[in-house]
C-alpha cells in the first residue's frame, strides 16, 4: 500500500499523539489533528469531541487513513469509558466508514490481556492469539475496539491494524515497563509500517521495542515490515536499583497488567 498522504490523527494533545506529531511527518505523512482540548501549537487542529458526530464527518473527509489515539488512557468509572472509548469509537469508526477511509490503526493497549499472567524465565512469549483479558474498564474497552475493528473488516471491508501499545515514553520509567517499552523512534515506525502494510484485514499487534525482557511476541508486527531499534536494557540497571527485582509471586508482578489488576491510575486524578 503506498503511504498515505494525509492522516488524521486523533488525540493529537495526548502524550503518544503529541509525540507522533513530531515524528510521523518524516515518513511524508501530512496529519489532520483532532483532540477534545485545543493542540499546542497546532491553530488549524480540530477541537472536537468524538460524541461531536458532524466534527468527525468533516475531519476524516478526503483522509487517507485514521491513526486513533483518542480517549480517556486511564481507567475511569465505566460510563466515563463508555462515552469516550466505547461509544467514542464506534463514532469514529461510522464517520470513516461513510467517508470511504479504507485504512484505521486503532491505539489498543496491553491492558485488554492485562490478566494475562507474565511468561516467567524460558516461558514462550505471549502471542496477539491470546484471548482478551482485560485488567480494568479501561482494557475492556480496548477489547470492544479491537472487536469493532473486525466487524468493520468482515461487514464493510475497512482494514485495521490494532497495536496493543505497552508503554510509549522518551524512557522506561518502572521495572515492569522495561517488558512493555515502546521508544517513540520505534512507535513511529509501528504505526507507519501499520499505515502501508498490505492486505491487513484486521490485524493484531503488539507495541514494544525489541526489549531484552519482552513478554511478548512481535511477529505479527514485524510481518508488517515493523523493525524495532531500540531496547529498553540500557535503563535496566537503574530502575532495578532503585526498585528491585520484580516478585512474580506478587499480584502486581503477576500478571502483564501490574498494578493495573489491583489499584490502576485513574482519570482524572481521583485520588
């Protein structure tokens, strides 16, 4: 598939869209912007939300692909997840469909297996096979768009790459983050290598960097032409030193979602 000339992007304030706005645009990408609150330094975005159904209609006209990283990122109460990541969603998903948009990646997450317990030492690698798991309403949502995106391929032939992202920062900040990281060099090239694969249907990956301490299997990203630089090693020694070596038999450590199964971040800040 030749690379898409223009994409929106939603959630172009968050922190994955803010720092894909700086980096897709040298793979030739031309991003059409979308965030609920106003994008720094972007005047021409649009400020919208996805229940705003005549906002959407006129952000995804004459797009390419959509590259959707909008909604809440935390866990939340369920009825805010479902305005925002559920209903949210399937708003989006309807307004591209009537555009004619053939191509979507869908910002999934890590915490739709979340449950998933953590291969320990020789363990294989956790493959995109594995059966939803969620860890929070949050997961479940994830799970919902996941399973919208293969409606939409089976019934309207829209194709869609969903990336079960595991943690997109400049650095590894946790232990458990050194199994998840996904540098934003390496985010960049998943999601263009999402944009341009060919025949994807609706396909499933995972996004991480090709880390020392990976739980998880990247083959069917790397099927799409990804190929990860980074590794989160380098930051091993510091984070082990200032938190330990992780307890598998802890129920934070037991499982892929961590903490996220017992006491996640919520949105806002509740706490």
């Amino acid at each position: 598939m030749p690379a898409p000339r223009t994409v929106l992007l939603t959630g172009a304030a968050g922190g994955v869209g803010t720092l894909m706005r700086g980096l897709l645009p040298a793979y030739g990408y031309e991003l059409r912007l979308l965030d609920a609150v106003p994008v720094e330094g972007a005047p021409d975005a649009i400020t919208a939300d996805l229940a705003d159904r005549d906002a959407l209609d006129e952000a995804v006209r004459g797009v390419d692909a959509v590259l959707h990283l909008a909604g809440i990122s935390l866990e939340s109460t369920f009825e805010r997840i479902l305005r925002s990541n559920i209903e949210g969603t399937y708003n989006l998903y309807e307004a591209a469909r009537a555009a004619g948009v053939g191509r979507m990646v869908f910002a999934s997450s890590n915490h739709a297996v979340g449950g998933t317990p953590t291969p320990g030492a020789g363990e294989p690698p956790v493959h995109v096979g594995t059966r939803h798991r969620p860890d929070s309403f949050y997961g479940l949502s994830k799970c919902f768009g996941e399973d919208l995106a293969q409606l939409y391929w089976d019934k309207h032939g829209m194709e869609t790459v969903s990336v079960r992202i595991g943690s997109c920062f400049p650095e590894p900040t946790t232990v458990r983050m050194l199994s998840l990281w996904m540098s934003p060099a390496d985010g960049a090239r998943l999601f263009h290598a999402a944009l341009t694969a060919e025949g994807v249907g609706h396909t499933v990956v995972y996004g991480s960097s090709a880390n020392t301490r990976q739980w998880w299997d990247l083959s069917t990203a790397r099927a799409l032409g990804y190929d990860p630089q980074d590794d989160s090693e380098p930051y091993a020694a510091k984070l082990i030193a200032e938190e330990g070596e992780p307890d598998p038999a802890e129920q934070d450590h037991a499982r892929i979602g961590g903490h996220w199964m017992s006491n996640p971040p919520l949105w806002p800040a509740e706490r």
